[in-house]
C-alpha cells in the first residue's frame, strides 16, 4: 500500500474502538479497531472522504458483496460486516490477519518447492470458489495474500474484482508484474484465464524471488515490463530442486495465449497437485466451495428465497481425486464385484476398470464405495457393513461412508501402488 499521502482520519463506527493505522490504499485506508461485542480486534477498510460521490463507492459495496459471498472458505478473507460511519463514509469489517503479507516475505530466503506447491493449490481452490460465482479477482500477487493464525495462504483485496456477468466494467487496474498479457491490449481485458496466469505469476515469484518478467540489473520501468509480459518467453525458474514438470506447469498457465493457458483455477491446482506426487510430497487438499448443494440436498431457489440464507459447504478435492461434502451417506461398504485381475508380472493388481467393475465409480448418494478385487487374486475382499476398509492393496478407497457421508463429482486420480487397507474407515451414517 502506498505511504504518500497522509492518512485519512479513522471514522467512529458504534460497537468499534479504533487502535491504529494498519495501512493506506488508492481509495481506502485500513484501520485496526477493536470490537466490543465479540471481543476481538478486527481490519476496517474505509473509504477516504475524497471519493465519496465516485465510483469508488460502488467499487466498496462490490468488495464487501464479493467477500460476503466468498468467505466460508478457508483461503480467502472472512468478512464480518459493513456499513456507513456516522461521517457518510462507507466501510467492511474484516478478520484481522497480524502475520505479514506474502510480499513481506519475499524480503527473505526463497520459498521451497514443498511450500510454493501448497500454497499455489490452495489459493486455487479459492480461486476456483470465486469464479463459480462469476467472480474474477484481477489482482492476485503477494501482497494481496494474508496468512492466517495456523499458516494457511489467505486471499484478499477483492477491490478491484470484476463480475463477468457485467461486461459494464472495465478491465483495467491489475498490477503490472502479476499482469497477464491481456492487460496491456489496446483495450484492456480480464476474465478466468487472467486470474490463472496471476496465481502462476505469484508461485513463481514466491520460488524465484521475483516477478517472472522482473530483470534483476535491467530496465524495469513499466512500458518495458509490459512488453516483456506480453513478447518474451517465460525462463525457467533456475533451481536445481525444481522438477521440469513444474516448470512446465507454470509455463501452461502463463501462455500469452489465453485458450492455451488451463482454462480453470481447478486445472491449475490438479496440475500442482501431479507435481507434488511426482515428488512424493502429501498432496494438499484442494478445496473448492459447492454453491449447488445445501444441507446436501440440490439447491432450490425457492427455499432459498424463503428462507433467506443458504448453506455452502466446501468440497475437497483429496490426494486420491475424491470430493468429500456434507450430504450424508448410508454407511455401507464397497460394492461386490472384481477388479482388474492381477498383473502377471508383478502379482499386485491395478485399479478396478470402471468399466466392468460394478461399483465404480461409488455412488456418492449412499455411500457406496470402490469395488474391490475379488478374494484370491492379489487382495481386496470385502468391507464389512460399518464401511471399514477391504484388506490388502488392491483398490484405492474400498471404504464405505461415515456420518458425513460423501457427495461432489469424482475424479479417479490413481497413485498405485495404493497403501495397504486404503479406504475410509469411519462408523455408518445414519
């Protein structure tokens, strides 16, 4: 944030007590108030007095309206209010983040591969929640990206986010190192792949050090950066400890050709998380809100209306390709059935052939899990009716639902050979 100007004078805001300045933006100031009723100190962006009568006005209502909207999710910034000062300045009440910005970090050693690999798939998740909701951040890049108390990468700034939905607003406003391509057109413009080729931007600079297109002892005034984003090919990161698979990762993702680049945050994060296997790291979930589905039941505007909320449960998309929600499951085992036989050569067998194995793939709805290979050709068995999982090493979730049961769409992702007794193991559902 910029440190020019002198800083606006914090409104009072009733059930709020201001305790410092926590930083100064092109529209807004950031302040650090406590709030008497819950008892806990909290962020409020307020908008400076000189914008009022601007569209920066609309631009506030529209962050707090995104971030409403986005909050159940663990990556990106909670919102917990908003509203006008008793000045006419309008404000969002936001969860304080004290740990630095990512951007802070950069001041220091390099990120491991381990981290940047994690950090990038979560911040996809987030990514992936926001466009469901036809919202495009278009200003993703270390500073915008908070950590939270136990460590986990939190999106924020969603000042200049554009619904894609209203073609009215402008694409402009992106911050030149994290900027893809398409920014610097004659006319300006931003959609999913611009947020794609930012989050790649931002993994890079969290591995290298730097801005992809920065050049460390060149001219890096912003006509010559931008014609670097826009013309000059991607290095690679240089370190002998990153995999070319990643390098080629971020290379997709940064194509100067939108079409070219994964065409969704949740391409990225799967990718990402190929690249964590490769290198035998435990893949990080990838969480994406489900806007479909409340209280596990298909969404029903009606209802919705009606009852003035609606539940978002989060899905995560786990090391093995499944998605884990909130509808419940009826507790049962694998379905009967038989795998691929075994491989001659190695006598191990492989994943079940969807197919022609019956059970494949489970039936989210009760529970039903992998079939498992049949008894006497390399392992499997049965699960037993509480849903525990089969014996041996042949199948990859063999289990059966828990309480919380299993709903989303499932994406075999197979890492083979799979660990012994793989499955879910919890109690039957109701």
């Amino acid at each position: 944030m910029s440190t020019k100007r002198r800083p606006a004078e914090p409104p009072m805001i009733d059930g709020y007590e201001f305790k410092r300045l926590l930083g100064q933006g092109g529209f807004a100031d950031v302040f650090v108030y406590q709030q008497r009723t819950p008892h806990r100190e909290v962020a409020v962006k307020v908008l400076l007095r000189e914008m009022l009568g601007t569209d920066a006005v609309t631009r506030l209502n529209a962050e707090a309206d995104a971030m409403a909207g986005l909050s159940q999710h663990p990556n990106i910034v909670t919102i917990f209010g908003a509203g006008v000062a008793a000045d006419g300045r309008p404000y969002i009440v936001m969860d304080y983040y004290r740990r630095p910005s990512l951007a802070e970090e950069l001041k220091g050693p390099r990120r491991s591969v381990a981290s940047g690999l994690a950090i990038g798939v979560q911040l996809a998740g987030a990514l992936e929640s926001a466009h469901r909701l036809n919202i495009v951040h278009r200003d993703i890049k270390p500073a915008n990206i908070l950590v939270d108390s136990v460590g986990r990468p939190v999106l924020g700034d969603f000042g200049i986010a554009l619904n894609v939905a209203d073609p009215s607003k402008s694409a402009e406003g992106m911050s030149v190192p994290w900027s893809p391509p398409e920014a610097f057109a004659a006319e300006p413009w931003a959609d999913r792949q611009s947020d794609v080729w930012a989050l790649a931007a931002t993994i890079y600079t969290l591995l290298a050090g730097r801005a992809p297109f920065v050049e460390p002892n060149g001219d890096n005034r912003i006509h010559a950066h931008a014609d670097r984003i826009q013309h000059a090919p991607l290095r690679p990161l240089g370190r002998a400890d990153v995999p070319a698979s990643l390098d080629q990762v971020l290379g997709t993702a940064m194509a100067k050709e939108p079409r070219a680049r994964y065409q969704t945050a949740l391409q990225l994060g799967q990718q990402l998380r190929a690249v964590q296997q490769e290198l035998q790291l435990a893949p990080t979930p990838l969480e994406v809100t489900d806007y479909s589905v409340a209280d596990g039941h298909p969404k029903d505007d009606d209802d919705e209306a009606a009852q003035g909320t609606r539940l978002r449960p989060i899905t995560v998309i786990d090391a093995y390709g499944g998605a884990f929600g909130a509808a419940p499951g009826a507790g049962t085992g694998p379905a009967a059935g038989s795998g691929v036989p075994p491989n001659p050569a190695t006598g191990t067998n492989v994943p079940p052939n969807p197919a022609t194995a019956p059970g494949v793939p489970p039936n989210l709805a009760t529970g039903t899990g992998w079939a498992s290979a049949a008894p006497g050709t390399g392992g499997g068995g049965a699960a037993d009716p509480a849903g525990a999982a089969g014996a041996g090493t042949a199948t990859n979730w063999d289990g059966g639902a828990g309480p919380t049961g299993l709903s989303g769409t499932w994406t075999a992702q197979w890492s083979w050979p799979a660990p012994a007794g793989r499955g879910l193991t919890t109690a039957p559902g109701a």
